[in-house]
C-alpha cells in the first residue's frame, strides 16, 4: 500500500508540473536596465564588543562604551530614532589544550550589534574615523544607498520592459514569426522556475556590488561618487505563425 501512495504522488507531481507548460509556441526574452546615483544616505552597522574575567566588569564596560557611542552619534546628527541596538549577547571564554579540549573559564565576551541610519553625508567620514577610533567598537560596515531609489526603480521597470520587448520583436523577425502578447513576467533571474511565480521585485545584487561598503578595517573613510541601481526583467511572449 506504501508503493502505491508513492506512485499517485509521482504521477500527480509531473502532470501538476507538466500543466505549468504552455501549450503554445512562445519566447522568452529579459531586459536589463541600469543607473547611477549618488547617494545621499548611509546605514552603518558595527558591534561594542568587551571582554574581562568578571562578567560584571566586561557589561559594566559594554554599557558605558555604548553610552559613549550614541553620544557621539548624536553630536553627528543622527537622531536616536535612526539608532537601533541589539539584544545583548554573553558568550563564556574558556582556555582549551592541545587536543581542544575544554579546560577553565578565562572571562566573559559581552556584544551587541548596533545599526545607525546616517541621513547627513556630510557627516559620514568624521563619523566612522570617531568610530574607528573608539575603543571596543568592531567590525564597521558601511552600505549607501538613495532616498528617492522607489521612483528610480518605477523608471527602471520601464525601460527594462521597453528593451526585452525590443530583443523580442528581433528575435521574432529574424525567425520569420509574430510577436504575439505577453503570456507573463517577473523578474526571479532564472527560467527554472519561471512558470511558478509572477510579478516584480527589486533586484539589489547590483546595487550590492557597487555600494563599496567600507571596512572597518579602512581607516580613510569616503563616500562612493554613485551608486548603481539595477532591474531586470524576464517576459514570455506568444508567438503567432
């Protein structure tokens, strides 16, 4: 009886698969459209992070670092709204020999993750140097971006649904075919699952690349010149012989 079951479940599976498929000669086409902007707004994420052989001694230092961060903070212009600290985390340090294994407790980490929405730029190098210069403050990130990205990526759209249906209508008339209408359309990136999910997105992996995050590690803190803005869209036409 176990087989069986198994057996419909298949069968349902690859026809339910299977209906997913037009039935209908069609083409595929993605459009791609990309802009630059500059920025004018940054989210920086870094983390406080002490440690001492007495857990009080290490959050007692946690707690006066972080006063001493949303200070500074403030002094640079970022209200205490755009300041968003994470839940606290206590981890046990222990000393281990040769083969890892667990010997005594040597002192206690004490961490917590901040987030800080810069809205003045002008502000941003002075900001992540008193940063970079306060004790306990590790693993500075820095990700730019643009206020007005919605009405870009409205543009975008447009122009990237002009070029795919542009690379179809070639397509169309180098085979000796019609370009009927759009069958459907979404922007995932790839065709595996295309027939399964429809609609838009914002597509940020290029955005990503091109925000040039700033390491802590990077003590010569600047501003990118621009940002890049991307989105892309796949589109199913039918084609009519």
């Amino acid at each position: 009886m176990k087989y069986i079951w198994l057996l419909v479940l298949s069968v349902f599976s690859v026809s339910t698969f299977a209906s997913s498929i037009p039935d209908f000669p069609f083409v595929t086409v993605t459009g791609e459209s990309v802009r630059k902007v500059e920025p004018d707004n940054a989210k920086l994420s870094f983390y406080i992070i002490t440690f001492d052989k007495e857990a009080a001694n290490a959050k007692l230092t946690l707690d006066k670092t972080a006063k001493e961060v949303v200070k500074l903070l403030k002094a640079n212009d970022v209200q205490e709204k755009d300041i968003i600290s994470f839940e606290l985390n206590k981890r046990v340090k222990r000393a281990r020999d040769k083969s890892y294994n667990e010997l005594g407790i040597l002192g206690y980490d004490f961490i917590q993750r901040f987030e800080v929405t810069l809205h003045n730029l002008k502000k941003y190098s002075e900001l992540t140097n008193a940063l970079l210069a306060t004790n306990y403050v590790e693993n500075i990130t820095s990700q730019f971006d643009f206020s007005k990205r919605d009405l870009v990526e409205v543009e975008l759209i447009k122009e990237a649904a002009a070029k795919a249906k542009q690379k179809a209508k070639h397509m169309a008339s180098g085979l000796g075919v019609r370009l009927g209408s759009v069958f459907a359309f979404n922007d995932s990136g790839s065709y595996a699952s295309f027939f399964a999910t429809f609609g838009l997105s914002t597509d940020r992996s290029g955005y990503l690349a091109k925000a040039m995050r700033s390491e802590a590690e990077n003590s010569n803190a600047f501003i990118p010149q621009y940002i890049e803005v991307s989105k892309s869209i796949n589109v199913v036409y039918k084609i009519q012989n």
